[in-house]
C-alpha cells in the first residue's frame, strides 16, 4: 500500500517531521511518501495562506509525478481544498483534521484542539463544523505559537501544556494535536496531563489505511462527483 503525505507549505524540513510521523503509524506493508508545493506560503498561517495553500496543493497532486497512490493524507490542521482533492484523486482522502476529530470522539465525549495561533481557530472550526463532528469540540485553543516556532522543543512543550490545561478546563476530555508540525511533540506530554493525546498525521494514516484494506474511496454520488469537463487555466499564462 502507498500513501502520499502532502504538506500544507513549502518548507520541506516540516515535510520530513511529517513524514518521519507517517512512518511511524504506518503499518507493515504501507509506504510513505511526503509531497512538498513547488509554490505556496512557507507556513499556512490564516486564511490567505490557507487558501494559496489549498490551490498549491491541489497543483502538487495534479501534476503528480511519482508511481501509483492507494490513498492521499492531507496533513494539513483546518486548511482548505480537502473536498477539492476528493473530487480530484479516484483514492481516498484523509484529511487529518477530521480524522484526529473522529478517532477523539471514540476516546471521550468532548475533545480539545490545542493549535498554534489564536487566528486559525475559525478555520479550525469551520473543518471540524463541515466534518459532521463540531458538535463535540470543547474547545480550540492556542499556544501563541507560529508554525515555524515548533522547532524549539522546550518553548513548544511548555505552551502546549498551559494551552491544553484551558482546553481541560473548558470540558476537554481527549486533546487533539492541531498543527502537523506538532507530529513530533513527545507523547509523555499524555502522561503529564492524564489525558489521551490524538496525533492528526497518525491517526489520518491508520484510518487511509483501513479505507484502503476495506475496498472503500470516495463517493462519486453527489458532492464528490468527478468534476465537470472545461478547460482550466492553472497559473498564469506562458508569453
């Protein structure tokens, strides 16, 4: 089985994190490749970068130039072009947002989303609202943290900690890991608050995985339907 990784930016470094947590979930049999943009935001910060972010990865996955794919995980926390890719690719979708969501909801009755700015909360929720599974979420909470600020482990685990106490406080009874740039944060972060701590990319991967053993993908019935034949301009125009 393959599973094709795609990062919401262009920093690879991010890309590797991501796909070194992939890996990790992964099973027996399953191989994981990382896909980077070409172009977009170095970080998807807020909603332009998340909607630059959504066209350049759409454009990744179109112009995809490696061997066959049994499923796409889109590791990305509340970013767009999720359905966009669902009506592009014939695999399933996994976007990792919703499935940290679901596998928290098997977990406990309320989750908490611990993200990084405060600015991406509403796309956050508005993921987890079109995702059947808002109702559910006790909270979304920043740590005042910029994406590329994850790389300082010590910083990260201390504002994870102080976030994810007021999402326990607010009702949280299972915490999901909102940024796939926090794939690496080290579980014992679980342990020190006595919660079950949900990683979006592990938990996206298992789930490709059981779609993919499962014989399911996407359904072409309605809203996913392939998309209309026209002609699409990507980018501009070559003089």
């Amino acid at each position: 089985m393959r599973i094709v990784v795609t990062n919401c930016n262009t920093t690879r470094e991010m890309t590797a994190e991501i796909v070194r947590g992939a890996r990790a979930a992964a099973g027996p049999g399953t191989t994981v490749t990382g896909l980077t943009p070409e172009w977009g935001p170095e970080s998807a910060e807020g909603w332009l970068d998340s909607y630059l972010s959504a066209a350049a990865v759409l454009d990744a996955l179109r112009t995809y130039p490696g061997p066959p794919y049994d499923a796409v995980v889109m590791a990305g926390f509340g970013e767009h072009g999720r359905e966009g890719v669902r009506e592009l690719v014939d695999v399933p979708v996994v976007d990792i947002t919703e499935a940290a969501a679901h596998l928290a909801c098997l977990l406990g009755r309320r989750y908490g989303v611990v993200t990084t700015l405060e600015r991406s909360r509403g796309q956050i929720e508005d993921s987890l609202e079109t995702a059947g599974v808002a109702r559910n979420c006790a909270a979304v909470v920043g740590t005042g943290l910029g994406v590329l600020d994850l790389g300082d482990d010590e910083r990260t685990e201390a504002a994870f900690l102080a976030a994810a106490e007021r999402a326990r406080g607010a009702g949280a009874e299972v915490l999901v890991l909102g940024c796939a740039g926090m794939t690496g944060l080290p579980r014992l972060l679980g342990d020190k608050l006595g919660l079950p701590v949900v990683d979006g990319v592990g938990a996206a991967v298992k789930l490709a995985e059981s779609l993919v053993s499962l014989g399911l993908t996407t359904s072409r019935a309605g809203s996913y339907a392939r998309p209309r034949e026209k002609r699409r301009s990507w980018g501009r125009p070559t003089l």
